[in-house]
C-alpha cells in the first residue's frame, strides 16, 4: 500500500538508502501537505483551521498550509479535504564502494559506445531539436560547455526563478548525459542529440526536496512543452500528490523516465516514482513510463542497482562519464582529465541516476525518428529493441539499451552498421594493402598464415596503406580493425590471397654426340594450363655418392626444352635435373639417368 505522506526525495545516485531514511519522519515544523477537491474547498478548510497557504499546485489540487498544532489533526475530516500528510525525510546516502574511476582500457564516454548510440543517423540527432527533454534535479550548471551549447531554459520551483546553480552537482551531470551537446567538440555527447533541455531545480543546496517539489517540477516541465522528463530520484513510498503529478503528465502525453534505484545490495526495496511507471508485479510489460536499471562495462546488471518485477530496461550506469558542476564540491565529485577538452570539468560517477537520463535522450530520438508515436509507443519501442531481443528478466528487464535499434524501429528500418573496406594489388611476392572506414581514429592489420593464429602486422596505427612480403606456395588472410572516438572497433571482411603450387614435371634425356660429348635435353611440363614455358631456368645436378651438387644451367625455349652439351671424362655419372620453383609452381626434379663414357 502507497505511503499517504508527502515524500523529500532521494537522488538516485551510487548510493542505497539506510532503513532510517525509509522510515517516516515528523516534518519540521507544522506544515502539511493537503489534497482539496476545489477553491472554494480549500478556502474553508484553511478558514476554519487558522492555517496559512504557503505553496500551492493548482493543477493537482495540492496545497501545502502551514497550520497550528491543533487544527492539523482535524484537516482530514473537512468537507472538500482529500487527504493530509506531513512530510518524509530522505536524504542522499552514498556507497564509498562505487567511488568514481577511469574505465580501464575502454573509451572515456564508454557508455556511448555501449549503447550504440554512434549508429544513430545523423538526420535523426539533428531532428531531435524538436524534442524537449525535462530534467528534474538539483540544477544544473548552464556554464558548463556540454550544457551552454544548448542554451537551456531553466527554472527553479524552489525559489520561483531562472537561477538553477547546481551547489550540489548531480543535476549537471545528469543533464549532460541527458542532452549535452554532441556538436560543440568539447567534453561528453549527450544520448539526446540536438533535443533540447529544460533544467527544474526541484531541491535545495544538500540534494533533496519533497514530493511536492517534485510534483511542481513536474507540472511545471509539462506546461512548459516537455515531452520527456527525467527523474533521477527515488525512495521507498510514494504520495498521492506524487502519483496525482504522473497522471498528469501522462494525460498530457508526456513519456516519463526515471531510476529505478541503487539498493541491490541492501534490501532492494522498490524505488518510487520508478515504481509508478512501471508498475511492481508487470514484469516490464505495460506502465506509463519506463524504470532503468543500471548495466556495466560487461553488459550485466551493477551490483547496486534494483533488480525486480518494475524494471523496464536498464543502461550504462557504473563508472559512465559525464560533466561535473564548477560550484559542485570537487571532494565529491573527483575530476577527471579529459585530453582535448578547453574549458568543461568531467569526471565519473555510478548509479542508476545516470542510466535514466541515457535512456530519456535515446527517447528524444526515437520519438525524432518518428514524431507520430505516443509516449508509451516510444517507452514500447525502447524496451522490445533492447538486447534482450523482446525477452523480460528481473535483472535489466528487456535488456541493455541499444539506441540505433530503437531508433531503426521507428523508422522501419534496421540499423546501418558501418563497414571497414579493405583490398590489395598483388606484384610477385609483395602485396600491396589499401582500406577505410567513415569516421575511425585508428586501425588495426592483422595476418593469418595458412591455418595458424592472427599476427598484428600494424598496431594502431592512422595510416591506411601498407605493404607485406608473401612466401611462394602460403595463403594469408588480412584483416583490418577500426575504432571511432566513441570507441567502436569494427573489422573488415578478410582479405584472401593464396600462392599454391602448381605441379611440374621435368623429364630429362640422353643423346651421344661427338667424341666423349653427351648431349642432355630436359623437358619443362606444368600440369597447369597457360602457363608459360619459355624462360625457366633448370639447372642440371650431378650424384657423388653422398649428395648432389649443381654443375650447369640452362633456359628453357619456347617449348619447354633446355639442352646441354656436355664433355665428359671417363667414367660413371648419375645426372638429373631440378627446378627451383616460383610464385605460383611448385619446385620439380626429374629422375635420374646413369651416364658411362668409355
């Protein structure tokens, strides 16, 4: 049963909440949360209990008094009264196990990669600037170059202005996974493409905020032309103003997103409002929304994360790379040297915090791809298309995200992969090797001979041509890797070339001439058609009794004939003659004839 309290959220970061966080708390001070059924409702329920409007939600009927002791025990039973609750407290807890670090060997923005994200037609990432992309956090710092290339619109529901500074840094780093700039050749590209975003600060300078604020921050996103709305946030309860806000930004069309939360490892507890939009008991299927779980570099769940029946989808969330608030604590939020970066400040962070605004962009796309969908055909779409190929488990529900098969399916189309070309022109022994791929940093040549393991002819390397000496009577296979800046490494189909041997048969022939002269006469005779007989050199080899040694040599005619005339002393000779092969003719010798001169 949802908790009747108002809720003060917990931001979805690397942290699980501890059982007093869960636990309801008096609010400070008497302030109460009400639900009325009209105006004229709520004006006689503050008259007759000497409270005091001091926030008001006009489009969920949702009121926040501040009332004498007294009278707050009789709100609930006032004509027009629908409910009254104090506040719960959560606060943000982080594990010190998910400490930010660099991802080992793998592209800094790896997740980018992971989702597939590189695949998306460039047409689509520019149409998504139709789209605009809400998230709801602690701010966002608008000077960091990710986020001030896109000129955001922000507002703050705390203090009713424009002013989102991001004190506490979680905001900005989910903004730009989000919807940082992916044109600006600075720092971190955003899932969203050129979608535009819309920051609601929703909480205060330490990271948290009710469920009224959140419920604000969501009207607020709606009325302003939303179509996705991040939520990277969550606790164990939820509030009829919360789920009052849900239903009205799903009346209004708007696709919902949020973190389906990081307590894996300490009672998996459902996490809310994740668990509103896809509901507990679904196992993925249907909702109002979408829940994400968290993956890793390895394409399996993160420890941390929520597992269970509400998960939609899950998406890159342990140690992903994104842009960190200059007015943030840099003690919390390490920083992290990016090469080529000017001005941005980056660094790592985990959570399920970060797996959600990845999947809100990838939304902005689809939804870009093909701007008839609904919401929840958009929300549909994401999860059939994920790596789980339509198939639902508890851990990362349908699957990891995959961006460009999402994207595809909304077009009807299937993902264009990109291609490594690679050919070569073969000279005698030496093979010329040319290739390319459309936007790769760096390539890779490997070699197999005959049937053995594949050998690096050329490590990385942004050369794209190069030459190889070949061995007569051998096959090689060249492949080529390739790796754009998102870390993709794609390979080239092989590229064959074989030198077999062609048999050779050598007959050799005896005739006397004048005196102690022989004249001998061999016969150069390729089993293969069209091969030339003219020009080869055969070389005639003489026995001892213990081995052969050449002694002469001769070119073979048009016909194939090479001939000798010998002079020969006195006695006994064991003769043959032998060729010694060529690119593509295997080496020969003819049989031996026993020569006696008297």
């Amino acid at each position: 049963m949802l908790a009747a309290l108002a809720c003060t959220v917990t931001l979805a970061l690397g942290g699980t909440a501890a059982a007093s966080s869960r636990s309801r708390q008096a609010g400070a001070g008497p302030v109460m949360v009400v639900g009325y059924s009209s105006e004229s409702a709520l004006r006689r329920a503050v008259a007759q209990s000497g409270s005091r409007v001091v926030r008001r939600i006009r489009a969920l009927h949702v009121a926040v008094l501040r009332t004498p002791p007294a009278a707050a025990r009789v709100l609930d039973g006032l004509p027009g009264i629908r409910y009254s609750e104090q506040p719960v407290l959560r606060r943000q807890l982080v594990d010190p196990a998910l400490a930010p670090a660099p991802v080992i060997g793998g592209a800094y923005e790896w997740q980018y990669g992971a989702a597939r994200e590189y695949l998306v037609p460039a047409s689509v990432l520019h149409a998504a600037s139709a789209i605009t992309i809400a998230v709801i956090d602690t701010g966002a710092d608008v000077s960091a170059p990710d986020l001030a290339a896109k000129a955001p619109t922000t507002w703050s529901v705390r203090n009713n202005s424009s002013d989102v500074t991001d004190y506490y840094g979680h905001g900005t780093f989910v903004s730009s996974l989000a919807a940082g700039s992916t044109t600006n050749g600075e720092g971190v590209a955003g899932f969203g493409g050129d979608a535009k975003l819309l920051a609601v600060q929703a909480s205060a300078p330490d990271g948290t905020f009710t469920d009224v604020d959140e419920s604000a921050a969501i009207v607020y996103a709606v009325d302003h032309g939303a179509k996705i709305i991040n939520m990277s946030f969550g606790g164990p309860m939820s509030s009829p103003a919360e789920q009052s806000a849900i239903a009205y930004a799903a009346a209004h069309g708007v696709l919902l997103v949020a973190a389906a939360g990081n307590s894996g490892q300490s009672g998996n507890q459902p996490s809310y409002p994740a668990a509103l939009l896809q509901p507990l008991g679904s196992n993925g299927v249907g909702g109002i929304g979408l829940a994400v779980a968290a993956s890793n570099l390895s394409g399996a769940r993160a420890s941390f994360s929520n597992y269970g029946s509400y998960i939609s989808l899950a998406a890159p969330g342990e140690n992903v790379f994104g842009a960190l608030s200059s007015s943030a604590d840099p003690n919390y939020w390490p920083r992290q040297s990016l090469p080529g970066s000017v001005t941005g400040i980056y660094g790592y962070g985990s959570g399920t915090s970060y797996s959600s605004p990845e999947v809100a962009g990838a939304a902005a796309l689809v939804w870009a791809a093909n701007p008839g969908l609904r919401a929840t055909d958009v929300a549909g779409m994401l999860k059939q298309s994920a790596s789980g190929h339509g198939g639902w488990n508890e851990n990362t529900g349908y699957g990891i995200l995959d961006a460009a098969a999402a994207v595809a399916s909304a077009q009807g189309t299937s993902v264009a992969v990109p291609t490594v070309s690679l050919g070569g022109t073969r000279s005698g022994l030496r093979v010329s090797l040319t290739w390319s791929s459309p936007g790769a940093i760096s390539y890779r040549l490997l070699v197999t001979r005959d049937s053995g393991s594949p050998q690096i002819v050329v490590g990385s390397t942004t050369a794209t041509t190069t030459s190889y000496k070949l061995d007569e009577g051998h096959s090689y296979s060249f492949t080529v890797t390739a790796t754009d800046t998102s870390g993709l490494t794609v390979a080239s189909t092989p590229y064959t070339i074989t030198l077999p041997y062609s048999a050779v048969k050598l007959d050799l022939r005896t005739s006397p001439a004048k005196s102690r002269q022989i004249r001998l006469s061999s016969l150069f005779a390729p089993e293969s058609k069209g091969v030339a007989r003219a020009g080869r050199r055969l070389v005639l080899e003489s026995f001892d009794g213990h081995a052969w040694h050449r002694f002469a040599a001769a070119s073979t005619g048009k016909t194939g004939v090479a001939t000798w005339t010998l002079r020969l002393r006195r006695g006994s000779y064991r003769i043959r003659s032998s060729y010694a092969g060529a690119d593509d003719l295997a080496p020969a010798t003819s049989r031996a004839v026993t020569l006696r001169v008297p």
